[in-house]
C-alpha cells in the first residue's frame, strides 16, 4: 500500500511545549522539529474519518511511548493533538535472515502496518536497488 500524502505544517509552540514535556525527550527540542515545519502522514492511505499521525519524536528507550502528532482537516478546519502512544506491538519475522522488524507505528493504528506502506518518493530519491545497478540516470530507472 502507498504512504498517504497528507501535510501540514506544525503548530511549533505546541511541538515544542509536547517536546519539552515529554518524559524521555530530546535534549535540545528546537532541533527536533524539521526546519520546514511541515510532518507528512506516515500511515497508508486512508478514508477521511481516520486522523493523520506523523512521529514527532520516539523517546530514548525503544519500548517508552513516542510523541505524535495527529490531525484531520486542513486549513482552518484542522483540528490537531500531540500526545504519547505506545509502541504498536507487531513484528515481522524474517526467518531467511532471522530477523525480526517491528512496526514503526503506534499500537492500534489502521492498517497495514509499517513494512506494508512504501513512499515512491523515498525509492524514487534511493534510486535502483539491485545487485550491479548503480546508475545515477533516472532515465535509466524502471518505471512503475
């Protein structure tokens, strides 16, 4: 599923009071926050009922809740809130390498979770992924 592709720009001073307060947080919040002050749903796409959630911050042990911002609406009709969530608790067992990759997403999001949602964007920058393929020339790319 793709990434949705809902923004909007953060209400610093309520970021950065959820930062400062946030049990676990960063040392230096103002450098937390993106210089653009824009977050980007991470979720996949959804319906409208559901909210948008960008992680603001993760904490510093890996099991605390993080920091996240959740909004509907846009413009003047958005409506947000920051708060901590836990963890969602589902992983990925990757028996070939014996691995195991968590969700990146808070505990009762919608689904797919996190390794199900792919950015084009993000593959489109990282460039062709395979062994002996390294061309810089989008040109070159294969094309979805």
């Amino acid at each position: 599923m793709l990434q949705c592709t809902a923004v909007t720009r953060a209400p610093v001073s309520d970021v950065l009071t959820a930062l400062v307060t946030m049990d676990g947080g960063p040392d230096d919040p103002s450098q937390a926050l993106a210089p653009t002050h824009y977050l980007l749903c991470e979720l996949g796409e959804h319906d409208t009922r559901t909210e948008h959630a960008a992680l603001l911050w993760p904490a510093e042990v890996p099991h605390r809740p993080a920091l996240w911002f959740f909004w509907t609406g846009s413009g003047t009709d958005r409506a947000h809130r920051i708060v901590t969530r836990p963890w969602c608790p589902a992983v990925l067992r990757i028996f070939a390498t014996d691995s195991v990759l968590p969700c990146a997403f808070f505990d009762h999001h919608t689904a797919p979770h996190s390794w199900g949602v792919s950015d084009p964007l993000s593959d489109l920058i990282a460039g062709p992924a395979g062994s002996g393929d390294t061309t810089d020339d989008p040109n070159s790319w294969d094309q979805p």
